[in-house]
C-alpha cells in the first residue's frame, strides 16, 4: 500500500490522489521526479519547497521537495511536481581540484551546499588536477565520475535514497527481480552505430617541455572494416595517462549500442534507475540472460494497479 505525504511547516497532510502517482528516475545524475494530482481542499495547505514524500507499507520510497503546482479550476485539483535533491545540483559554483577522488569532490560540493549525504563508495582513482569554473554541481560531479569511468573502467552511480545522496559502483547495485516475458507486457528493441559508437580513439597532449604534440592511439581493425572508421578524438591534460585513457575508452565504445524498453514490467520500487535486475529475453538478433543496468524508470501507481517501464543498458546494450 502506498502513501502520499506533503509537510507544511510541521503539519504532515496525506491528501487525496486522483487518478495516478508517477515517479521518475534516471541515471547520470537527473533528480528524481514526482507528478500527481490532489484535489482541491480548504483544509490542504501547502506551497513550493514543502517536503513530499512517497511510502511503499511506510517503508520511504521518495522524498522530495514541491517545485510547482498547477490548478485546474474546472476539475478543482491541483498539479504537483516535486524533486529529490539533486534539483539542487542545477547552482553553480566554482571550483580548483588537485589530486581528488570523484567520492572526495562530492562529499566537498555536499558539505559546502548542505546537501543530507548517505553512503559515499570511494572512487579510489584521483583527478591529477581540474578547474571548474561556473559550472553547475552536477556537471562538476558527473564529469569527475566520467573520468574516473574512462580511467578504471568502473561506474558509479549518484543516486537519492529517500532524501540522502549516495555513491556507488553499478556492481553493487544488481537485484534479485527478475524480467522476462511472463514479468513484462511487451519491449522495444533498437540496434545503431549511428551514436556512441567508436572504434578509434585518438587523444592528443601538449608535451610543453619538447614544443611537440603527442597523439596516443587505440583502434579496433577489424570492427573498422565492419563499420566504417569511427573516430572519437579528444584532448588530455596534464597528470592523466593517455594511453591507458585510451585504451579505456575504446573498451568503452567499441560496441554496437542496442537500446531495449521495457512496457509495464510488473511494480517494484527497487527498480531505479543505476540499479540492475536480471533479464531473460529472446530478441531477433540475440538472447538476454544477463543482469542488465536500468538508465530510465517511469512508475505508474494507481489504485489498482502498478507498473514501471524501463529502459535498459548493459553489455552491448547502451542508450545511444
């Protein structure tokens, strides 16, 4: 059973939801979202920047803050979208790292902005040095966490869990759901090369100290003459291993994105977005049975009814 909560200045109102509650989560650092419709009450009373909180048999599920409320005189309900804490990581700010972790850069960015962090997985690889000059929160954390991705290979994943901000690695996010035919009304399936895809990576340096520019190179032949040469070429900075980054990178890109929706799998609040259930498909061109890594869900909960569609990644399979 689910209940809707909206705290304004110490009184808790559980109104009255017509038709559905939706909540949203999405990976790479998007704040979660919520969207439902209360009916017009004199005796409710709330306003923008009031926690809302959702909760699955009182067990919390999102918690959020009201970020705008839109009225229907002729239905007398009232829109509501609401946000977890990562609406916030939208400021700005400036910042000088030197020889920090992405777990480091997020526990500063918390402390400085008194952001409520839960669990902070250490990153282990250090940043030699970056300069972020205006730029928003998120975009300094989620490029720290692509670099530490592009140099370990390892992803990590920003999450809120009822109203903490944690860090983990995808590998310790899998679940025991499992989603197949029986579990999910039907899939769209899509194969492409036209996107994130590449299977050469040319980085270049500035070697000051010789007046050259080094070119550090890693391809794969045979997908070339497969494919056609796809070519990501980017810059380095100092401190950074440029082959090792490399090679990284086309370990990363040298692969045809697929891109699976899943339509009305079955409910369950712990599929979110950066967490990995186990899925068990047949498609045209190949067979799933592997933990595959959930980059976008849309619950839908109504009176009688539950269910969440997802879009999913891992393997080959990328959101393109």
């Amino acid at each position: 059973m689910f209940n809707l909560y909206i705290n304004n200045d110490n009184n808790l109102y559980m109104p009255s939801v017509c038709e559905s509650i939706k909540w949203e989560s999405e990976k790479g650092g998007v704040a979660g979202r919520i969207c439902f419709e209360v009916y017009q009450d004199d005796a409710l009373v709330f306003e923008e920047g009031n926690p809302v909180m959702l909760k699955e048999n009182e067990e919390g599920v999102f918690y959020g803050f009201v970020f705008s409320k839109k009225r229907y005189p002729n239905k007398k309900t009232i829109k509501v979208i609401g946000y977890d804490q990562r609406r916030y990581l939208k400021n700005k700010a400036t910042y000088v790292f030197e020889n920090k972790t992405a777990s480091e850069i997020i526990k500063m960015i918390g402390a400085d902005h008194r952001f409520n962090l839960g669990e902070i997985e250490d990153t282990g690889y250090k940043i030699p040095s970056r300069v972020e000059e205006n730029k928003t929160l998120i975009d300094i954390i989620i490029t720290a966490l692509s670099i530490t991705l592009q140099n370990t290979g390892k992803l990590f994943i920003l999450d809120d869990e009822f109203g903490k901000l944690t860090l983990r690695n995808a590998e310790n996010l899998k679940l025991n759901i499992l989603i197949d035919e029986e579990t999910a009304e039907t899939y769209d399936y899509e194969t492409t090369i036209d996107k994130n895809t590449y299977n050469r990576i040319k980085l270049t340096k500035n070697n000051e100290e010789d007046g050259v520019v080094e070119i550090f190179i890693a391809q794969d032949s045979t997908n070339i003459n497969k494919w056609g040469l796809l070519q990501y070429f980017s810059s380095v900075d100092d401190g950074l291993n440029p082959q090792h980054q490399a090679n990284s990178l086309l370990s990363l890109y040298n692969k045809k994105p697929r891109k699976l929706k899943i339509k009305k799998a079955i409910g369950n609040v712990r599929l979110k977005a950066g967490y990995s259930p186990v899925v068990l498909l047949n498609l045209d061109d190949t067979k799933i049975s592997n933990y595959m890594l959930i980059d976008h869900a849309r619950h839908t909960i109504k009176n009688d009814e539950y269910f969440v569609d997802l879009t999913l990644v891992g393997g080959e399979f990328n959101v393109g």
